[in-house]
C-alpha cells in the first residue's frame, strides 16, 4: 500500500510540475502568436491547468496518508517538512486562483489576465522547485 501511495504521490508531483513548465511555455507561445490560434493555446492550457490542480489534490491525498502510515502521525517530521508543507500550502493557493482565472475565463468568454496568470505561474514554479527541495531535505536527514 505504501509503494502505491509513493508512486501516486511522485506521478502526481510530475503531472503537476510539468504542467506548469508546459503552460508557461504555452503562454509565451500564445503572447506571440496570431489571434486565431490563440483560443487553442487558451484551450490546451486550461485542460493542462485542471489537470495540474487535480494531481494537488493527490498529491495532499497520498501525502497525508504516507504520514500516517510511514511517521504514524505528525509529531516526528523534522523542520524541513514544516518548511516544504508551507510551500505546498502556497503552491495550492496559487494553483487555486489560477483555476479560478480559467474557469471565470470561460463563464465570460475572455481569455484570463495575462499578466497576471504569467506572474502566478512563475510563483508556482519557483514554489514547487522549494517544495522538491525541502522534501529531499526533510527525508534524508
């Protein structure tokens, strides 16, 4: 059950970073191009979007399960834990108002912020290379 749940929390991590560095590849493609194609690129990257915010949610399913049955609760993590489980509290919050861009963008009709989902992206970025960071911190001490 533990090897499952570790599999599922490392694909999830995948799904979710890559993800990202497709969809910031995405928008720098969409600023660029011609305004037909635009829709398309806004379209591949909502469903890259979702999809990203669907392997968060696994990712705080399967990890909170491993911590109970790898630590038997929370006690015993070390302080590299605390500082990555920050971070992926921040990295939820950003995936959350990203999908919340996307689908006000589709209720409406409008493509979302551009500015601003660009500056969110990187935030999620750069957050999910501290969480891998702390993560290998926290357990291999």
């Amino acid at each position: 059950m533990i090897e499952i749940l570790k599999i599922v929390h490392y694909l999830s991590l995948a799904v979710g970073i890559g993800g990202g560095l497709a969809n910031a590849i995405i928008g720098a493609r969409a600023a660029i191009s011609d305004p037909p194609v635009k829709p398309v690129l806004g379209s591949i990257s909502g469903v890259i979007a979702k999809t990203a915010g669907v392997s968060i949610i696994l990712l705080w399913l399967t990890g909170i399960a491993l911590v109970y049955l790898i630590f038997d609760g929370w006690a015993i993590l070390p302080w590299a834990f605390w500082v990555k489980l920050a971070f992926v509290v921040v990295l939820s919050l950003l995936s959350l108002r990203m999908n919340l861009y996307i689908l006000q963008a589709a209720r409406t009709k409008s493509p979302p912020p551009a500015a601003t989902m660009k500056l969110l992206g990187r935030l999620a970025i750069l957050t999910s290379i501290l969480i891998v960071i702390f993560a290998v911190i926290a357990f291999t001490t």
